[in-house]
C-alpha cells in the first residue's frame, strides 16, 4: 500500500481533513453549521477529494463529494444573496 502512495492521495487526505475538521468546529460549537466558513471548509475539502479521485476512481465516493460540492455552493450563492 505503501509504495503506491502517491501525492494525489495525500491531497485526497488533506480534502478528508478539512470536512471532518469543519464538522469537528460545528459539533464543538467553534463555528456555526450556517457560516460560510463551514461550507467553504467542505467545498475545499470535498473538491480535493474530488481531485484524487481522478486517478482512483470511486462511483460511491465521487457521487457524495459531487454532492458536497452541490450543497456547499449553493449554500454560498444562499449566503451571499441574503447580504
């Protein structure tokens, strides 16, 4: 497993990280699920998910970080619209 690790899976790892620490902040009551800090948080991370699956392709997981991506989005448009 080792020497098939590869820099697009440490960026894979590091997308995995910013939505489990986004989630991490909104459990903790550190940030609130509604600010788009979190769903920036998960846009980035689910994006760097996104991107190492380009080269370790995962219908299940490529389908939920599209939908991370979807749902961040839109919740950003949602934010930026009520200012």
């Amino acid at each position: 497993m080792i020497k098939d690790f590869a820099l697009y899976d440490a960026i894979g790892i590091v997308g995995s990280l910013f939505i489990a620490g986004a989630y991490l902040a909104v459990t903790r009551k550190w940030l609130a699920g509604d600010q788009p800090t979190f769903q920036a948080l998960n846009l980035i991370g689910a994006a760097l998910i996104l991107f190492s699956l380009w080269y370790r392709p995962n219908a299940g997981a490529i389908l939920i970080e599209v939908l991370w991506i979807i749902i961040a989005i839109t919740s950003l448009i949602g934010h930026w619209r009520k200012r």
